[in-house]
C-alpha cells in the first residue's frame, strides 16, 4: 500500500518520538511496513493522513463499542468541557461512575477511578499486597496487564511482537517477585500453589486473553484459580481492562460465573478517553489511602471529560439487545473469516467471546501462549497488508485481538467481507 502521506510523517515522528510512535504496537514491525496515519474516524471507519478509509477492527484497542465519535459521546464530552477539563476535586459523577460499576460488576463493592489500565493493576497488586502481607505474584505466560517493572514478564502483546520476552530497564529483583503459570493450565496452579501457596499475594489474569490473541478460558482453569487462592490466603485479581462491560453487562466474570476478589477495569468505561478503574470486596477496598494504609493517588484520577465519555457509553450498553447485536456481530466477522479462507484453502482458527476475535493462522484451536506463537506470522503479515489494501485496518499483530463495534453496519460488513476474500485469496 503507497500512502506517502502516512510516509512522510512517520519519517517525521521517527526524529522525534522512539520508533515513530508512542505505543510500541502500532508500530506495523510485526507486519511489515510502516503505520498508517489517522486524521479522524467516524462510527466503524478511520479515515487516513491521505483521505483513504478503512473499516476498523481495532477500535482505539477496545473502548469504542458504539464506534467513534457517537453523537451522544461527543455532546457528554464537550458539556463536562464547558465546566472545567480538571479540577483537583471530586464530583458527583465519580459517585454516579462508582455506583454504575458496582451495579453491573457487583464484586466491585467499592472502586477507585484511575487514569489508565497500567494505573488500575497496579492499584489492584499493591491493594492485594498491602491486604495479605505477602510480596509475590503469579501472571501468565503471554498474559499483559500494563507497564509496571512487575508485570513486564513474559508479557505478550507488543513485547512478543518485538521478540522481547521481558522489557529492558526492569532490575531482576522486580521482575523475581513474578511467577509465572501458562494459560488454561489448572495442573501448573495447583503445583505453584503446593510450592509456594503461602507466599502468594495474589493471582492476577485475563479472563479472556486479548494479548496474546483472544484465548477463551477454560472454566476448570478459573475453578481451580479461585479455589487455590482461596485455600491459601491469596487474592485472585480478573484482568477486565479490555473485557470489562465488552463481552457481557457484567464483563467475563458474568459471562463465565467468575467471583474474583479485585477487578481491574478501564478502555469503555473512559468512553475512549483516558481511564481505569480497580475495585472489590469492602474489606480489601478499605485498605486504601485515606481510609487504610495502602497509598495511591493521582492528579487526573475521575477526570470530569473521561468520566462523562464513559457514563454516555455505559447508559447506551444498558439498552435492550445491545450485547446480543455486538454477539451477532461478532459471529458475522467469524463466519465471513472461516467462509473465505475456506474457499481460499488458507488455514486458520477464529476464536471469539462475544464481539472480541482473532483469526489465527494454523489449523489448531489456541489455548496458551505457546500455540499462539506457533502461528504462520508471515502469511498474517501478508494477510494484514492486503486487507488495508482493500479497506479494512485489522490489529497489526498477530497477538492482539480484533473488536467489533455496535457502529458496524451492513455497509461495513459487506467491505469486511470482500476485503476478507481478496486477502485470503492473495495468499
């Protein structure tokens, strides 16, 4: 694809910004080439520095389940602008943004709003630590919950993407208070947990894995997850940062019948805006700062724009048969997926949990990191590239997940789908 517009600023933004971008990801190493630039974006379309448009299946990596620039949105945003961007001081939205929460996700009995996903588990870590005592943490091989110094181990997404299993900058005395279990593996909790249970402050996942690609979990796997930690002292700490009110009301502890004791939340309930969120049971919640003895604060925490943007978004999620259209939706992408790169005779694997998917490239289901990386990355490389030939913009990794959005129209649809078999085709 020529866009010497795109071109020419990221050869700009390269003297300026490291890699000529400010998130690694989106940096297109993985698929060759250079990133596209964006100017603006309306409902499921982005529309490049050069005019060319494309149907997105990125959706700022989440948070826009209505599409970009929903009316409603942007009217809540520009109203809260009118009184203020900041002020330093709580507001009666945040309650209001607290008391939605806690109604959909009732194990978050209290919440503290933060200011990104990153901010939201490491509140939830430290929470967890300062309540047990305890130092260790056990994450997933391939799992990301942000760029904390712990949490850069074996951490998936942009770090497996650039072939840096663990982040430069991190003293391996951080990085040894990190165990590490593979995905959907009961049998390795269980071990970890008769070695060192007692140790354990808290298990945190994903409860479905979005950076590694979209790995559903194995509901024996949560089971045993729960009762381990439980068994042991431990707090177990669900990861909704991209599933939170995406794969149901309730995000995917509703959806699987999880009870975790922390949940970290963030992306749609900022409206795409900047915004996180970490909460749980009374007890736990109480130990923060100003009422306990675990610090965390933050200037723009509650920020009036972002708690507006995402109180708009979560009052339309609450209208009737919203989560079954964004299902239908979801199961058309699979269906127009698995239809042409059968006809193509290209194998691959759509796994999917509600309107969040990804088409992996090897005839194999995926259930951990070790089998997403077994995966053909160049055909996906291939693949990407012809799909934003032909007017679609898919995550460019093989180890992000795709969103569909409620703004995904019949006209979106068709242009997915004929993207979808001239790509598959190409290869």
């Amino acid at each position: 694809m020529s866009d010497p517009i795109s071109e020419a600023l990221f050869a700009r933004a390269s003297k300026v910004i490291p890699g000529g971008v400010n998130s690694p990801v989106r940096a297109f190493r993985a698929v060759g080439g250079e990133p596209v630039f964006i100017k603006e974006a309306q409902g499921p379309v982005l529309v490049g520095a050069d005019g060319a448009k494309y149907v997105d299946y990125i959706g700022s990596w989440g948070p826009m389940v209505l599409g970009h620039a929903h009316p409603d949105v942007v009217a809540a945003i520009q109203d809260a602008a009118t009184r203020g961007s900041s002020y330093g001081a709580p507001t009666e939205s945040e309650i209001v943004m607290a008391e939605r929460i806690r109604d959909a996700v009732p194990s978050m009995e209290m919440s503290r709003l933060v200011s990104s996903g990153t901010e939201a588990t490491m509140g939830a870590i430290r929470v967890a630590r300062g309540y047990t005592r305890r130092d260790l943490i056990v994450k997933c091989i391939g799992g990301y919950h942000g760029g904390a110094d712990y949490l850069l181990v074996k951490g998936g997404s942009g770090l497996a993407t650039l072939g840096e299993p663990d982040s430069a900058g991190v003293p391996a005395a951080i990085a040894g208070t990190t165990l590490l279990i593979p995905y959907n593996d009961g049998y390795a909790v269980e071990k970890l947990f008769a070695e060192r249970g007692s140790e354990i402050a808290a298990v945190i996942i994903e409860p479905v894995a979005g950076n590694m690609g979209c790995i559903p979990p194995d509901p024996e796997w949560l089971e045993t997850i729960r009762t381990q930690t439980q068994n042991h002292g431990a707090l177990f700490i669900c990861d909704e940062v991209m599933t939170g009110f995406r794969v149901a009301w309730g995000g995917a502890q509703a959806r699987f019948d999880i009870q975790p004791d922390l949940t970290c939340l963030g992306k749609i309930i900022g409206g795409g805006l900047p915004v996180g969120a970490y909460g749980g049971r009374r007890e736990i919640m109480e130990k923060v700062a100003p009422v306990g003895p675990v610090y965390q604060a933050g200037t723009l925490s509650g920020n009036p724009l972002a708690v507006a943007a995402g109180l708009a978004t979560i009052e339309h999620l609450l209208r009737p048969g919203v989560y079954e259209d964004l299902e239908d939706k979801g199961a058309r992408v699979q269906d127009m997926l698995l239809e042409h790169a059968g006809r193509a005779g290209v194998p691959i694997t759509v796994q999917r949990v509600g309107s969040m998917l990804t088409a992996f490239f090897r005839d194999r289901p995926v259930r951990n990191w070790d089998e997403a990386s077994d995966t053909d990355r160049e055909a996906f490389g291939m693949w990407h590239a012809a799909l934003l030939e032909h007017g679609v913009y898919w995550p460019c990794s093989q180890f992000e997940a795709a969103f569909v959005s409620l703004a995904h129209d019949a006209a979106a649809l068709q242009t997915s789908g004929e993207a979808f078999k001239a790509a598959f085709a190409a290869l």
